[in-house]
C-alpha cells in the first residue's frame, strides 16, 4: 500500500471536519465513503475540483466558517485524499471496499458490512456519486 491508510484518530478529525459545513446536502463521514466509493469505481476520472464541492453541500468554495486557518483546510484536504486513495488501492487490487459506516453506540468509525450500523448515510453517498 503506498500511502498510510486512516487511523480511527483521522478518521474522527475527518468527521469533525466535515460536521463544520452548514449545507443541508453536505456530507457526513459514511456518505464520502459511498460516494467515494461510487466515483472510484466509475468509468471516469473524477478530479477533486469536480468532488469537493458535493463533499461540502455545493457551490464553488467550502464554506468560509469551516476552516480558522489554512492549516485546517491542507489538514481536512489530506485526509480527504488519503481516504480516497486508500478506496482506490483496495479497488484496484481487487479487494472489496467494505463500507465505512459509524457505530451506533459510539460514533465512532468502524468497517463492517452492516453489523449495528445504518448503512443509509453511506447509500445516500453512493447514489450520489453514481449520479454524478
């Protein structure tokens, strides 16, 4: 693998990051999987300057309020390419993609196919991404 996958800490400073953005169609944790995961396995290349709006609820920038500094965003902008570049190696290696989906209890990430998850979130991604 050539770029370090997601730790459970990057994966909840990624949630964090993204519970800033105000938009009502701007995305949580397990909807950026599924829609990762759709565009990745699209037929086409699908540019960051193309996702990232659809990741914090459209228009042309994230909102202003999200970030306190650059930092922030290069930090939000890292994880969010080192978690897509992780779907793409499973993908390409022809593993499964197993669906990132939050554990009730506890919020907090974990890989599972479904066991005490909703996979509605991550669904709502995907059809997004499949849409795009």
């Amino acid at each position: 693998m050539g770029e370090r996958p997601l730790t459970d800490a990057d994966y909840d400073r990624l949630a964090d990051a993204l519970n800033r953005f105000h938009g009502e169609r701007a995305m949580n944790l397990e909807q950026l999987d599924g829609f990762f995961a759709a565009l990745i396995c699209g037929p086409d290349l699908v540019r960051p300057s193309e996702y990232l709006p659809e990741i914090w609820g459209g228009g042309e920038m994230a909102d202003e309020e999200a970030f306190a500094s650059q930092q922030q965003l290069k930090d939000f902008l890292d994880l969010v390419m080192r978690h897509w570049n992780a779907i793409t190696e499973t993908v390409q290696s022809g593993d499964v993609h197993l669906p990132l989906l939050l554990e009730e209890s506890t919020a907090s990430p974990t890989r599972t196919t479904g066991r005490r998850g909703s996979c509605a979130g991550w669904r709502c991604g995907e059809r997004t991404g499949v849409s795009s």
